[in-house]
C-alpha cells in the first residue's frame, strides 16, 4: 500500500503540491491527469524516492517494490540490448554461472565432492528456479519483441539505437521486473501503435498496481479503473476510465451549478425575511434564528473551469476535386527501400491517417507530398488551386531560433498588426510577455502551440500534419479535434495517438510493404477490418440511467377570496370576519410553507448520503473490496439525478410561496 498524506512541494515561490491526499491500494490502475505543469511528474518523482515532499508524508509499506519510468527514460546498464533488459537480475545471472561451475566440476568430481557438489547444485537449481531464472531470458526476448526489436537486434550494442528505442528498452527493462507498483510517465512516447497495442495487453495481464500519466485516451480508457485529477495543488479521484471521467465531472459540474443557484436562491430568501422584519420587535426571535440559520447555512464549492481554450481556422479557398494524385512513387535511404511503388488518391475533403510502424515511411511520403525530399521514382500531381502547408514532426526545424514568439508569427505575416497577432497569440495561452519569449527556450507542447497559432493565419487547403499532437496535454489536443473538425480543407496525417485518428479521419491509410491499404473510417474502423470483425466502439460512459419520474407535487392552494364580509361595516361582526380571513390566509400560507419543508426534508437525507459516498470514494479501503468502488459511483450518479429534480422542485415552490406572501401582504 502507498498513501500521501497532507503532501507539498514547492519550487522556489510556486508552490506545485499543495496538500494531496492519496491512496495507491495493490493492483490498483489509476490514470493521472492534468494540464501541463500541473504537477504528474512531481507526485510519481516524489513516490519514486527521486524528490523529498516539502511537507506531509508518502507512506510506503515495507517490502514493497516500485519501478519508475521517467519521461526520459530510465539510464540503462551499457552492453547489448538484452544485457540492458537482464542487468537488474544480476543475482539470478551469478546463480546461473555458479550452476555451470558446479556442473563442469561434476564432470571429473568423484566420492565425497560429487555428493556435496550434487546437494549443493540441487539446493542452488530450487533457487534458481523459484527466481525464475529459466524464464528471465525468454521473457525478456518477448517483450522486446512485444516492443519493436528485431531478434537480430538483440545482439547490437545499446548505444547505437536512437533516443526512441532507448527509451523502449528503459521501459522493457522495467516491465520484466514487475515490481509491485509501476509508475510511468507517458510511456507511450516513441511507440507505434502496434506496440502500444502491445504494451495495453501485457500490463492488463501483470499484477502490479499501476499509476500512469499519459495523454493517450484510449490508452487510459482500457487499462485504468481510477482518475487521479491534478489541478491547482489537489489531487481529486474519480472513479472510471478517462471517458467516465469527462462525463462525470460535466455532470458534477452541471449539478453544483444548480446547487449553488439553489442556495443563493435560498439565501435570498432568509436575508429577505430579515431585511423586512429587522425591526419589528414581534419577529425578533424568528429574525434571529434566521441569521443563525444564515451563518451555518453550506455553500456548494464550483468545480474550477477547465483549462481548455479554443480556436478555429478561416475559411480556405475551394480546391480542385482531386487534390492529389499519387502513383508508383519509389523513395529509398541508401540501400534501403521505403516506399515501394506506392499510389494514393486524395480527394477534397479527404482526412487520410497515415498509420504504420515505426520506419516504415509515414514522415517519408509526408516530405515527398510536400516537396521536401524529391521521389526516386514515380509521378506526384497536385491539383488546380491546391495550396499546401506541412506541419512537421520536430516543430523546432520549422521555427528559426533567435526570433521571439511574436517575430515568428510577424516573418508568417508581415502585413499583420502586432496587436492583431498578439490577440491571435492570447487564444494560444501566450499572452503578456510571453509573446516576447525566445524561441529556443520553448517547451515542446509551447512550440507545437506556436506553430499550430502559425499555421491558422493561414492553413491553405491542404494540410499536412506530422504528429501535431506531440507534446500536447488533453485539452489542447481536444481543441485541435475541434478545428480540425471545422477546416474546410483537406488533410493527410499522421498520428500515434487512436483517439484523435477515430476523431478526425475520414479514411485511414496503413503501410504495407512500402504500400498503402486504404481503409474507410477511423482507427477503429481499419482494425476491424484488419482482422475481419466489427468495429469495436467505445461503451457510453456509465451511468446514462433513465430519468426518473418527479416526485408528485402538492396541489397548489385556490386563490383565497375576499376577506371582507359583505353587508358589514364595523363592530363584533366585522373583526369575526377580519379574524376569519387572516386565519384563512395563514392556512393558505401554511401549506406552501408545509411543500417547501417536505421537498427540503427530502432533499437532507440524500446530500448527507452524497457526502458519505464521496468520503468513502476518498478512502483506499474502498477500492480494495472487488466492485465497491462502481456500485457507490452508480449510487452517487442515482442520488445526484434524484437531487436535479428535487432541487427544481424546491425552486418552484419557493416561488410559489414568494408571490402569494408578495400577493397578500
């Protein structure tokens, strides 16, 4: 078990962590979100070991064991790549060795040191066997396999891979240990997707607890049970996958609205009550025990807005109805061929994913499309009236250091107003003096931003994106859907992350053998017919449950008559009937009075049952019995539909009771 407790890190005056709270129960999967510098790196660093909470304690049962993947990846041993996987098993490996001594020994041993050699050996095989030593090597094999490593690549020396498959086999490394709590940090940086679809099939098998950041949604929708949210220094849990995740913070959002309008509408009501009896000395005790009332009355606290902005791309100029034509191209590297012979026809309105592995040529054909590297062979036709612009995998080669952010968008548009591009640069978060800050020094999610606000003065209509979700957090990646989904242009991309392709695409294009298989729909919709099956869909999130019937209302009281009796105009007779009707009036009265009590008595039982059920939410214990944790989710959504209704219930009857006091007073 790990648990933080009252946990804070500041750096210099920013204080990052301020006060967590969190459980990690054995074998549980949570997904740690947030925006960029919220804060996810620093909680798994500090339940690493690598940083020192400023304040509160991490809590770390003994004996158990974590392994952390850094975004950059962990440092390796040096030696071949399997030697780097089987480095951490350095006690199995001696074990191994003194095995092979004793056996070689055995074969010249005779009388008393056979048998002490023949016990020892037997004694150390049972060890050896229990470390799982005659496995380690296979299944270190298979999960390089698993990850994009060819067996002859087993062999090669680990420094003559790129900075990607560096960071493949940091992370290989770490799965065949299988330590009891894996932290990783955005591991599906430098995979394709097919090794991503591995890495989801082999951590749903491991029983080790899982804390992930990651900004791939598909990713964090099939393997995690929980949402940790990091925002503002707090971490708040939310039960579910990232899906169940954005819906129930809609709702929960939606309903504290409404919940606070509830109150405030409430407490206009009580301070309306004490502002008109304030000084009539009859009503003193009823005034008093409303500004008691007042004073312990709760105040829904509102969810923070999300970070999220928006943005969209002008109107682009129509283009010819074939926009590209794409035959036979040939493209090689030395001896080495990547496009062999491909074709491709790209129509206006085309959104063409360009999936494959790692090397097989997506960025490749990206270049040729766009003229950055001339084809060996073959013909590329590009249509009347196409205008192209290309986005490229490494913002940094497209932008020219030196230039501040506000000269970049000023050399993209000289006839542009700095205050008009300084209010473009605003809707991409860089306002004040971040417009002035230099290029270089840029993180890369800032780059990708500055070159995204770039291209939307002026996208053409024909885009060639290269990964421009790089970088990006989710709401900035749900932005760029967004545009996408209104660019009246063309695109051909490529893209890593299977949300946004099911999002965006139109038709997905899978390389094969330097060739493209074009397949209509999203990601989704390719893979099913890769294998032959129905497209798989991503389950509405829980809790979509009919509504349930309003509770019935009381009647509304008739309209009282007029309390003056007829034919008298004075006397006993007359204060009879003036006593009549002012009891009439408060009977009346009473039972708008009464309807409002009953719907605020429903309402109690229910908020106190709210808060049991987020408290015990918050409590690890509770993800430790099998089911818990959905059952109290669905009785929480069940509850908060029911307090929707009663809470416009209440508004009615208030208003109710509010005209007919205004009505008769």
């Amino acid at each position: 078990m790990i648990r933080l407790n009252g946990v804070v890190r500041t750096y210099g005056v920013h204080e990052v962590l301020a006060g967590v709270d969190l459980g990690l129960p054995p074998r549980s999967r949570t997904g740690l979100v947030g925006p960029n510098g919220a804060g996810k790196t620093t909680l798994l660093r500090l339940i690493a070991g690598e940083e020192e909470a400023d304040r509160g304690t991490i809590d770390i049962t003994r004996g158990v064991s974590i392994g952390y993947l850094p975004q950059e990846g962990a440092r390796l041993a040096e030696g071949t790549v399997l030697d780097a996987l089987l480095a951490p098993f350095a006690e199995v490996a001696e074990m191994e060795r003194d095995l092979e001594r004793m056996h070689h020994e055995m074969a010249t041993a005779t009388g008393e040191r056979m048998e002490t050699l023949i016990r020892r050996s037997g004694d150390l095989q049972h060890r050896f066997e229990a470390a799982g030593g005659f496995e380690l090597e296979s299944q270190a094999k298979a999960i390089l396999g698993g990850l994009g490593f060819a067996p002859e690549d087993h062999a090669r020396p680990l420094r003559e891979f790129s900075g990607g498959f560096r960071m493949r086999a940091a992370l290989g490394a770490l799965l065949l240990r299988r330590p009891d709590y894996l932290l990783l940090d955005e591991p599906t940086n430098h995979l394709d997707l097919e090794a991503v679809g591995w890495l989801e099939a082999f951590l749903s098998d491991v029983p080790s607890a899982l804390l992930v950041v990651s900004h791939d949604r598909t990713f964090l929708n099939r393997l995690v049970g929980i949402i940790a949210e990091v925002d503002r220094g707090k971490v708040t849990v939310w039960p579910g996958n990232y899906d169940r995740y954005r819906a129930d913070k809609e709702q929960a959002r939606a309903l504290a609205l409404k919940k606070a309008a509830s109150e405030a509408h409430r407490v206009e009501e009580v301070e309306r009550f004490i502002e008109r009896f304030r000084y009539k000395a009859t009503k003193a005790r009823q005034v008093q025990s409303r500004i008691k009332m007042l004073e312990k009355m709760e105040r829904t606290e509102l969810l923070a807005e999300e970070h999220s902005w928006r943005f969209t791309f002008p109107n682009v100029p129509r283009s010819a109805q074939r926009v590209a034509l794409l035959a036979g191209v040939r493209k090689a590297y030395g001896e080495r061929p990547v496009l062999k012979g491909l074709d491709l026809e790209i129509w206006r309105g085309d959104r063409i994913a360009l999936v494959g592995p790692n090397g097989c040529g997506k960025s490749t054909l990206l270049q040729v499309v766009a003229g950055r590297l001339p084809a060996d062979a073959g013909t590329i036709e590009i249509g009347d009236k196409v205008v192209l612009h290309y986005f490229a995998q490494h913002v940094l080669e497209t932008l020219t250091p030196g230039r501040t952010v506000l000269d970049e968008m000023q050399a993209w548009a000289p006839s542009r107003g700095a205050g008009q591009l300084r209010s473009l640069l605003g809707i991409f978060q860089f306002s004040g003096d971040e417009a002035f800050k230099k290029v270089e020094v840029l993180s890369g999610g800032e780059k990708n931003r500055l070159a995204l606000a770039r291209l939307t003065l002026d996208p053409g209509n024909f885009l060639l994106l290269d990964e421009p979700t790089n970088h990006l957090d989710l709401p900035t990646r749900e932005a760029l859907e967004d545009a996408l989904a209104g660019f009246g242009g063309t695109l051909l991309f490529v893209s890593h992350d299977r949300y946004f392709i099911n999002k965006v695409a139109t038709r997905v294009a899978a390389f094969d053998d330097g060739r493209l298989l074009v397949h209509s729909g999203g990601y989704d919709d390719y893979l099913a017919a890769a294998r032959g099956t129905s497209p798989g869909r991503t389950a509405a999130p829980p809790g979509a449950k009919p509504r349930p019937r309003p509770a019935p209302q009381a009647a509304r009281p008739a309209p009282a008559p007029d309390p003056r009796p007829a034919g008298h105009s004075g006397g006993r007779e007359q204060r009879r009937a003036e006593a009549e009707a002012r009891n009439r009036k408060s009977r009346e009265l009473r039972t708008f009075r009464e309807r409002v009590a009953a719907i605020e008595a429903a309402i109690l039982p229910h908020e106190t049952r709210l808060k049991e059920i987020e408290a015990a939410m918050a409590d690890s214990r509770t993800y430790k019995e099998p089911g818990r944790a959905r059952q109290l989710g669905e009785e929480k959504k069940t509850i908060e539909i029911e307090l929707a209704h009663l809470y416009d219930d209440w508004d009615e009857a208030t208003s109710d009771l509010q005209r007919e006091e205004a009505g008769r007073s």
